[in-house]
C-alpha cells in the first residue's frame, strides 16, 4: 500500500533531520507509530539530549530537495515506497531515504555486486568487464561503487544492459574526477543513487554507509582483485553478514591485490572463473546465514511506547541515568538485561536511551542490543 503523502513528506523531514540515521529512524517509527508523530517528538528528545547544533528538518527544505533533483531527472525514495528496493529493506540498517537519478525500474531487477581494487590490473579490468556485461545479458543489473579500476570496469561492462552505481556523496558531485564521463553516461543510461543530499562532497567516513547499500541491495557479492585491507573485502563481509552469496576471483599469491579474494575462498566464499559460475550459484538455496523478514526485525524492537514520555521519565532522576551508563559498555548488551540490572521500568529505559543514542553516546546493534560508543 503506498504510503500516504503527509506520511512519506514526514519520513523524508525526519530522516534529514540532525542526528537521524538509519537505526534511529526505525526505532523512532517504531515507538511513535509513525513519522509525524516522531517528528513533532523531536526537537523535545534532542533538547533532552542537550543537541544544540542539531536540526529538525522541514517539509519547505524536503521540497527544495525534490524540486532541486526533478531538475536533474532525478526523485528521492523514502523507506516505505512501493519502489524502495526489497533486498535493501531487509537489512538491520536500511537507509531511510535514497536520491535516485536515472532508471529506478532497475531497482526491481535482480542484482549483484562487482567490487574490487582501485589499483587494478589491466586484466582485471578486462575480466570484470566481461563478467559484468555476461551478467547483464543474463539478466542482472550489475553494482558497484563507482571508484577507479574494478568498479568502473564493472559498470563500463554493465553500462548497456543496466548498471547501478552507489556513490558516496550527492548523486550530482563525480567523484573521482577522472570518471566524469562515465558518471553522465550511468546518469542516462542507469542508474545513480545516495543515501546523501544533493552538493554533498564525499569524506571517508561516508564510504562505508555506501558499502552497506551496495551489500544490501544484491542477491551477491563479487570480488575480483583487492589487497587484505581493501575496502571491497569490507562490502563482501556485510553482504555475507546480511545472507547475501559471497564470490571471489582468485589470482596468483604473488600478485597483492590477490590476497583478498584468495582468503575469502579459503574462509568459504564461493571461487568463480565466470559468470556462468555466478548465475548457476545464484540458482541454487546457498544462504548459510539466517535473513530476518520485516516482521521478525520488528520483535527485536522495544515492545513499551514512546509517545507521550510519562512526567517520571521526563524528568529521569541522575542517579537512574548514571546507574543505566554506569551498566553500559563497549560490548553490546540487551535491553531487557539492562532492565533488570539498573531496576528501572522498560519506559524508563527506552526514553534514556534513546537520549544517549541521540548524544552519540550509544549504538544500537541487531537482537535489541545497545552499547556504549567506542572512543
């Protein structure tokens, strides 16, 4: 059912808002029952959390923001829409809203991953190349992250038959540089898309929320050439974390760009030569790792409302927040362990928290786990 205009509108506000990422945006709709209510509780919560230089967005910035990307032929895609993609909605952590610019159909097909090293070899390149055009041909809309070397070759093979590329700042910044041409001709041939606004120039820290899309949208993972600190390695254990297949390409132990897909054979990711490897696996029941449906995510969620805090938990004495911190850790706890140490109400617990986690202090983890931020 599509999601009604002044609820998607408060999706949107919310997930632009200071402080809001994709765990925090579950769990705000989660307890406030939708975004409108979590939205009006904001700024209440962040004054709780003593957030001076955070914002609350509004649904005039929200309407900039899609008036500025209709320009580029361009639409934002919030949790919920009929055309969020599937597999992405199924992680722990989706990311609320998406920019899109190009074929958003591609979004309903099948696909995988092709990730591997910046630094590739020139037959690496070519082994993508052809791998990804195969696998297009075949039916798939082929992935990746649109750096130098393998993942541009991946969507230079792809590029005719469909290919998507996550990049890690707005949809509209090329980065790097040297692949302008191919970022335009993604733009009117494929297909773009960010977790990021418009004009965002990319930083380290937003590469691995790139990675974690990628991942989260393939039946599949790829790896063709990366060294052992590569950052496909990375994208390969989330998608292998969230049941995805994990493939790797090997190559000669003398070569270091061959010691990360050579190790992720020897710790069971599937070894390929082809795309004819892929897509017979693909066919095949391989997920060894359990994949939560919609519904089983929200049981590990709290089970007590959000909306209205009761006066007591308002105005939470110190001691009940010292006591709840002091039971807190870098290793990741249960909710309802907490409760039963610290003596306090589930409500209490749960509004405390979320303080924290909005004063980044904690993070959630998956099976209703909190934990300290580590330093």
């Amino acid at each position: 059912m599509p999601l009604e205009p002044q609820e998607r509108m408060a999706r949107l506000a919310l997930a632009r808002s200071g402080a809001i990422g994709p765990v925090r945006f579950q769990e705000l709709l989660r307890e406030c029952g939708d975004a409108r209510s979590a939205l009006s509780q904001l700024p209440d919560l962040m004054r709780r959390a003593r957030l001076k230089t955070s914002h609350v967005a509004t649904l005039e910035q929200i309407q900039a923001e899609m008036t500025a990307l209709d320009r580029l032929g361009g639409r934002l895609i919030v949790w919920g829409d009929d055309v969020y993609p599937a597999p992405l909605a199924e992680i722990h952590d989706p990311p609320p809203v998406i920019s899109a610019q190009g074929r958003i159909e591609l979004l309903g097909m099948p696909m995988v991953a092709i990730v591997g090293s910046r630094n590739a070899s020139a037959g690496g390149r070519r082994f993508t190349e052809t791998m990804a055009r195969d696998l297009g041909e075949a039916g798939y809309a082929v992935v990746s992250g649109l750096a130098r070397g393998i993942d541009a070759a991946a969507h230079g093979g792809a590029v005719d038959a469909g290919t998507v590329a996550v990049v890690a700042g707005g949809i509209d910044v090329v980065y790097p540089p040297k692949n302008k041409d191919l970022h335009h001709k993604i733009a009117e041939q494929g297909l773009i898309i960010s977790d990021q606004p418009l004009g965002l120039v990319p930083r380290a820290g937003h590469f691995p929320r790139r990675n974690r899309i990628v991942a989260g949208l393939v039946l599949g993972v790829i790896v063709v050439e990366a060294t052992e600190r590569s950052g496909a390695l990375i994208t390969a254990r989330l998608g292998a974390e969230n049941g995805r297949d994990v493939f790797a390409v090997p190559g000669s132990p003398q070569d270091p760009r061959a010691k990360g897909p050579n190790r992720l054979i020897r710790d069971g990711a599937a070894l390929v030569e082809s795309a004819q490897d892929v897509i017979a696996a693909l066919s095949q029941p391989l997920r060894s790792i359990p994949r939560f449906s919609r519904e089983a995510e929200q049981e590990l969620a709290f089970d007590a409302p959000l909306s209205p805090p009761p006066e007591d938990v308002d105005n939470a004495p110190q001691d009940t927040r010292e006591r709840l911190v002091s039971a807190l850790g870098t290793e990741p706890i249960e909710v309802d362990e907490l409760v039963r140490r610290c003596q306090v109400t589930p409500a209490e617990a749960q509004i405390l928290l979320l303080e924290l986690e909005l004063a980044g202090r904690i993070e959630r983890h998956p099976g209703n786990k909190v934990a300290l931020v580590s330093s």
